[in-house]
C-alpha cells in the first residue's frame, strides 16, 4: 500500500476574510501530498524537467467537510488507490491535527504523459502492486 | 435562467512548468465567474463582509480535458443550476476563446451562510424561478 | 511615452482572515499589467512560448499604503520608465477606482532573456522613446 | 538575536511556463518564514484571529538574483534587524540547499496594528533587545 502525510501550518496566504481557510488552499496542500506519493511511485521532480514526463491531473472531486483557520496544522493523508494503463486514482483525508477533524475528503485520477505532445505513457506493471483498492 | 462569463487572459502566474496552465489557476477563474454569478443572485460582495453572510463551497467536481498555454483566452460560462434550501449548485464550462476548444467542465455546490458560526440561511424563494434545470 | 491600465475586482482568493487584500494579491494584478504592458514593447505572450525568451523580474519594490477590501475595484496604472541593455524599469500605481485612495506603489525592474540558459538579450532601440523618464 | 529558517521543495505550483520559480512563490515562502519569526516575537498566529492585532506588510524589496527550478530545495533565513514604534522591519535570504546558491535578498517592513481599524500597537520594548542591527 502506498501512503504519504503531510502536514501545513495554516498560514494567511491559506486564508479569506471570510476568516476561514480558502478552498483553493487545500487544493494546493493536496498538491503537495500528491506529488510526494507520485515520487514514490517513482515520479521524481528533479528528473520530471528533463524527462518532460509529468503527472497531469485529469479530474477532481473534493467535499469541504468543516473549515480550518490560520495557526491550525493540517494533516493531509494521500493514498495511491488504482493504476490502469496510463492512469491512476488517489484519495486524500485532511484533518485537523489538534482535534482530529475530518476538514476534507477528496479523489483525483491523474495520467502520466510525455509533454509538450501529451501522449500517455503506460505506468509500470510493478505499481499495480502498490493500491489500496485492487480491483 | 441565470448565466455569466467571464473571459480571462493566460498569464505566466496561470502556467506551470509543464508548460501549460495549472490545474489551481482554472479554480480560481471559476471563482471569480461563480462570485458575479453569486451577485446577480443577490449575494453583494461589498454587504457580504458587513453582513458576515457569505457562500461558501461545499463541493467540487472538475473534469481537465484539454490544456491552456501562455496568451490564451479563456472563457468561463457558469450557471445556476439547482436551489434547495441554504444550497444552490452552479455549473461551468470553459473553452478557449479563439478555437472553441472545450477546455473544462465543472459543477460546485455552495450553501449560504452566517459567519463566524457558519449558520445555513435559507435562499429566497424566487431565486428557484432562475435555477437551470427545475426539478 | 508607454502605459498601460488595468482594473480588478477584489475576490476572496485576493483577500485573507485580517479582512483585507493579501499583500500577494496586489503583486498578482501588478503582473497582468506589467504582462500587457511588455506586449505593447513587442514581447508577445503567445510567441513566448516559442521563442522562450521571456522577461524575468529582477527586482521588486512595493509600498503598500492603504488597504482594499472584497468588492473594491482597484485600478492598476503600469509606465515604462528607463531602458538599458537588457534591461527595463517599470513603475507602477493602484488606486481604488471608487475613492481614488492610492493604495499601492511599486517599481519593478526586468530583464529580456533567452531560457532556458538565461542569456541576457539587447531591447530594442526604437523602444528607448517610449521610456517616461530619458535619462 | 532572532533568526527562523524555513525549508521548502519547489512543487508545480511554485513555477511557470519559463520553467523556473515564480516571483510570487518566492514572496509566499518568505511569509511563512516571516510568520515564524513573528511568532517568536510573540504574535501566535492562533490568538490574532481573536485579538484581531496582526502584523500587517508596509512594504517589501526584493532582489531575485538566481532561479530556482522544479524539485530544488529553497531555504529561507529570516532575521529581524529592526524595531521602531509599532514597525518592525526583517530581512531574508533564500539560498539552494543543496548548492547553497543564493537566490533571493529581501527586506520587509512590518507594523502590528488593531484590525478592523488598523490602528498601530507599540511593539513591547523587551524586543528590542532581539534585533540584529541595534540603532
């Protein structure tokens, strides 16, 4: 199983006057996580600029449970959970770490591709190995 | 039925290194389509920081089917679909201005209501004769 | 002489927990003008890409006076001010477009460079007559 | 003195379709460092949400010397160097953990004000004794 946890400071860029967290900052946390279980699925950032291979984000759906607020620390759990082909899926948690609030539930697919063109590249059948949910 | 679009330019702060337009920069277009779209339903943004009444996002789905570049024109259509309640549902597409391309798909769902409490407050009642599809 | 004039509504993403406009935010809508403002010197967004040469902010200065808030429509007036070599000055003035507060002021100088090496590229002649300050 | 050092990795969304960092990521990352630093002085970020006193920005000079690519790991040093009254000013410097290349000189100005008002709030004198350029 293949897992990778995070955790961010709620810091004032991450915030809105609305006094809460702004939604597009727990899309940049997850970002973070995600690209962070990609390296261990053995996408690494340093050699993605050279390769022009990338993780590219093909859909996102996302539930905002309960808001957090600036200084709370927040813990974003990301698991691989399918591969098929060119294509993997991952889930993400994101609680509050103080209280154990569950702040967010969210699943993206993503395709690795070769850029510019964006064509497809078959993910490695060892992966397979790695998902939560074998299907 | 209400509609509004907006139209934005690529800028470099919308792109990534994989030489297209970040998957966060698409979301925060939308939001800026979805808070003229709030307005029109009433929801002033000027009063909204007096009033402490504010939509916030409950969820997301967002489907990334072809990719912007630098300079593009990126036109976002977002309408309302659905009320009930303290909720209401918009739906977006974005395409690229100049070739018609169909870029993005997107519906988020929102409740009104009253911060710091976050309290739902139900929606007027003639906003139902504005929503896209009546059920 | 060279100017360019942008206006933005303030939206949430601008805005953060103290009730105001983020100091980001500002730097954002600086940006979009200063972008507008480099085409009219002749450096197209869209040929970017292909030639990759780009111009890269070497230095920023900002003072910021008075805070907008959600709803505020702020006006961003960007002039070219001095030429040399690589490199160009501009400076900068936001205003609320309502009260006519001035809220920000910022230079920035840049530099035309060839990526991905970083080679520093000569402007222009002709483009020394449309400087604000001839020095 | 008072010093706060910040690590962070390069993610997508730090850079742009120049393919290196983007001038606003540089600018969060010193936030979150300068956040720190604050909060060494005494400003918890957990308890301005309530005291609505927050440290608010006056302005920012930044120099960005080299840039910083996907994947590299960018070490942010905060000092504060100065108090007056209720400002107080800091300085950065961003370097390559790996290649201790320096890539970014920036001094900021702060003052701590009463939010919604923004009046300003004397800083207690016992910091004084903290800065790194005493006058």
């Amino acid at each position: 199983m293949l897992e990778y946890t995070t955790t961010e400071e709620v810091m004032f860029f991450d915030t809105d006057c609305g006094g809460v967290v702004h939604n597009l900052a727990y899309l940049r946390m997850i970002e973070t996580c995600r690209t962070k279980l990609a390296e261990k699925m053995g996408m690494n950032l340093q050699s993605m600029s050279k390769t022009q291979q990338f993780p590219v984000l093909v859909s996102t759906e996302i539930q905002y449970k309960k808001p957090a607020v600036l200084g709370d620390k927040i813990k974003t759990i990301g698991k691989l959970t399918q591969i098929k082909g060119a294509k993997f899926w991952c889930s993400f948690e994101m609680v509050d770490e103080q209280t154990q609030t569950l702040l967010i539930t969210c699943t993206q697919s993503l395709a690795l591709v070769q850029m510019p063109k964006g064509k497809p590249l078959r993910l490695p059948a060892h992966l397979r190995e790695l998902v939560t949910n074998k299907t």
